[in-house]
C-alpha cells in the first residue's frame, strides 16, 4: 500500500512557531495538520493550495468580540462573516449579550447552541457574573467550558454589563483562580469618569476630545493598579483587555516580578489613532478606553515589540452608523468595527512600516491568546495536530480600507480609505476554505464552539 492520500497540500512562506520556512508545504488530513513539508516534497493530495511567494500565517485568533452586545443586526451571522474575511479562523465572545448575558449554565449553554447553528468561524465562550456575584455558577459554566471569565470595574449597565464592587470581587476572585482559568476585565475607573463628564456637562464641552478629557490615564491606571493588588492577594489569573495606556504596562511589569499572573491586550486603534484624531473621525472613535495621545501610541509599539504587551485584539463592537451622529459627543454609543481589520492592519503597520517579525505577528495574534484562554495546542499555531486552521496573505497588495466592502453589519469604520498593504486571500478553517479572497465561503453551522482545556 502506498501513503496515505492528504485531503489538502498548501505550498508557501509558512510562519512557524521558530521561524519563516520559506517555499515549504503544510499537509491536511481530517481537519488537522498532518505534516510540515521542505521546498523538494511534494506528496500526493486531493487538494494543491499554491501560495508561493505568500505568507501562511496560522488562523487568527481574536481574543476580544462582541457579536451580541450590540441591539440590532450583528450576530454571528454578520461578526463570523467578517472573521473569515480577515483570516480569523478564531475569535473569543464577549458575554455581555444585549438579550441578557451570559451568565448562568443556561444562558451558556443557549450561546453554545447558537455557535453551533450560526457560526462560519470557530468560537470560544466567556462567561460573566451577576453584580452580586452568584459563585454558585462559577464552576458549572467552566464545566461546560467557559475559557475565563469577564468583568468589568466600569459599568455601562447595571444590568448588563455591571460594575463589581470590591468586597464581591474579594469573594468571587479566589473561586475563579480555584478553577483554574483567567479572570478579565474592562479596567476603568467609574467614579472619576463619572464626575469629569458631569463637570463637563455642567460646562457645556460636548465636542469630540472632551471623551478622552473625561477618561484621562489614571482612571485606567488606577483600576489597573486595584486589579494586580486583588490577583496579588487572591492568585487570581488576571487579563486586562484593551489597554491603551504605557503607564498600565509599566504597572503590570512591576507586579509580574512579585508573581502575579497577568496577560495585557491591546488593539489596533490604540496603536494607529491618537486623541488628536478625534475632531477628525468624532464619534467614529469614541472608544473605551479611549485614544491616547501621539506619544503614548508610538511608547504602545515599543512594548508591544519588546513583549511588554501579550497581544492585540480587536474589541469589535459595530455599533450602527445611526448610534455614532449625536452632535454631543457624550450622546453617542462607544464602539467600532474591528475583526475584519484587525490581521491585515497589524501586518500592515506592524511588519511592513515598523519591522515586526512574521513569527512575532503569529505570537501576538495567534499564539498567545490561545494560549491564554486554555485554546492551545489545539489553536495558535502550525503544528502536527494542531486544527488546520489558515491565513493566507499577499504581502505584495496594496489596498484601501472601506466600510462599504466590509462584512459587518455596521458598514462603516474607523479607518476609512486607509491605504494597507497585505491583504487576506485565502482563509482556511480545519482545511476548509471559508474565504477565497472575494467571498466568504463559510456557511452557518461551519463554526464550531472550542471548549477551553481541549487537546
């Protein structure tokens, strides 16, 4: 008998783990990678990707999205579209769904189902709790497999999306810890948010940079500052989502040194947009965090590549274009489109203008979120074994960003006619094409849920 026939063969640059292989092979049987091939191996398969002269990263994995959070048309049938189309073969929901969260192991195992009848992309689940805590359904839904848990110190709701009071967190964060999966957080500071905006009300300053004004550094270096305490004290496994500020890096790096656990993330407009952008885009850019300034972006890359940083997500949030008009800035929804751009920007800006590896790419985007929220091996990379999850990009094209041609439902984004170079034209999902560079695909139902510990 001869060897086994593979169901796909894709010849290109691959972004490996320990390096660029140049002109190499990846093989795929059943889903998963089944051999890694030099430049003169060619054996036989079903399927010939040629993607010579490409760079085949391994799928993305989006650690940061919102397909629920939003009233109106988005879901996973619009946020998995545009996953694909960015070559995120992966990406981690937010729980804080506007029908009500995800926050008992019924509402998660209803999020589960929805996976699994809509998605075109794979999903992992995380979970929340009510603003009193409820422990009780704290080890049910890591059961089902939750891959970590969401807070936040900032409320936006008190329903949905609740500030959790210290004496609860005290509580909460060492049962969590206990069951061994991180813990993140949306770290702002609402009393000090609250009193700058009604300041600024009362002096009637409502255009766009009164947002950054009203949310300054420390009212997230001070919510970061309580967070690394509580894990000091609590072992909790903390991540801090969307960190737009240097000062919060310098403090987690003190406080790694006396052992707390903490993983930081942050996102494309933290690192291309600045505050001083904000009469220009207005509401487009109100984000929360939310811009920094000139300086605070360019010290945001220096710790990114020196690997102060973990790694980049997009927070996609698409908000409709009706919710982002308001004359007042503080009247507009804080939000922006983001899982579509998220690959080709970072290579763009990353790899192209400021000499960021591939590899270190893989890391930031693939890598280390799986990593994190307990998707490792299976996701993250390109190994034997691991799912034969892909994404192909041209590093030759020249494009331009338009919210028009994206797949969202929110039509528009922050980075309207931004000239990228790089673009996604092949999006593999366990040796499936879901994009073919023109199209998704993927059809509901082509997504799996990923259960956090698999593999």
């Amino acid at each position: 008998m001869g060897p086994e026939v593979l169901d796909l063969f894709i010849r290109g640059d691959l972004v490996l783990q320990h390096g660029v292989m140049k002109d190499s092979a990846i093989g795929v049987r059943n889903g998963v990678v089944a051999g890694v091939f030099g430049p003169e191996e060619n054996p036989l398969a079903k399927e010939t990707i040629d993607a010579r002269g490409l760079f085949v990263f391994p799928g993305i994995v989006d650690g940061h999205v919102h397909s629920y959070s939003i009233p109106g048309g988005e879901g996973f049938e619009h946020s998995t579209s545009a996953a694909a189309a960015g070559g995120v073969t992966t990406f981690i929901e937010m729980p804080y769904d506007a029908g009500g969260p995800t926050r008992t192991p019924e509402a998660f195992r209803k999020k589960i189902e929805l996976v699994r009848r809509m998605a075109r992309v794979d999903i992992a689940l995380l979970a929340t709790l009510k603003k009193e805590g409820a422990p009780e359904a704290i080890a049910p839904m890591v059961g089902l497999g939750a891959c970590g848990f969401k807070l936040s110190l900032f409320e936006t709701d008190p329903e949905r999306f609740p500030r959790i009071a210290d004496g609860v967190l005290w509580e909460i964060l060492p049962i969590i810890a206990a069951q061994g999966v991180p813990v993140g957080f949306h770290a702002e500071n609402d009393d000090l948010i609250f009193h700058l905006v009604h300041k600024c009300r009362q002096e009637g300053k409502s255009y766009p940079k009164a947002h950054c004004e009203t949310r300054p550094p420390v009212s997230e270096t001070l919510a970061v500052l309580k967070l690394l305490e509580l894990s000091y004290w609590t072992g909790a496994r903390l991540h801090l989502y969307h960190m737009s500020h240097p000062r919060s890096i310098h403090l987690v790096q003190r406080f790694r040194e006396d052992g707390v656990d903490v993983t930081t993330e942050t996102c494309p407009h933290y690192l291309i947009l600045n505050e001083e952008e904000m009469h220009r885009l207005k509401a487009l850019a109100k984000i929360n965090p939310p811009l920094r300034s000139p300086e605070a972006m360019e010290e945001m890359w220096e710790l990114l590549k020196s690997g102060g940083l973990d790694m980049v997500t997009s927070d996609h949030a698409p908000w409709p274009m009706d919710r982002k008009q308001a004359p007042d800035i503080f009247d507009n929804a804080s939000g922006a489109p983001g899982v579509e751009t998220l690959f080709p920007l970072m290579f763009s800006e990353g790899v192209i203008k400021r000499g960021l590896s591939p590899v270190k790419l893989a890391q930031i985007l693939c890598e280390q979120p799986a990593r994190r929220f307990q998707l490792y091996p299976r996701k993250g990379h390109i190994a034997l074994g691991a799912d034969a999850d892909f994404a192909i990009l041209d590093p030759s094209i020249c494009w331009n960003i338009r919210g028009s041609e994206m797949h969202s439902s929110a039509r528009w984004t922050p980075y309207e006619g931004m000239t990228v170079q790089g673009k996604v034209v092949r999006t593999i999902l366990r040796g499936k094409v879901i994009f073919n560079g023109r199209e998704v695909t993927a059809r509901a139902g082509d997504g799996c849920f990923i259960p956090a510990r698999e593999g």
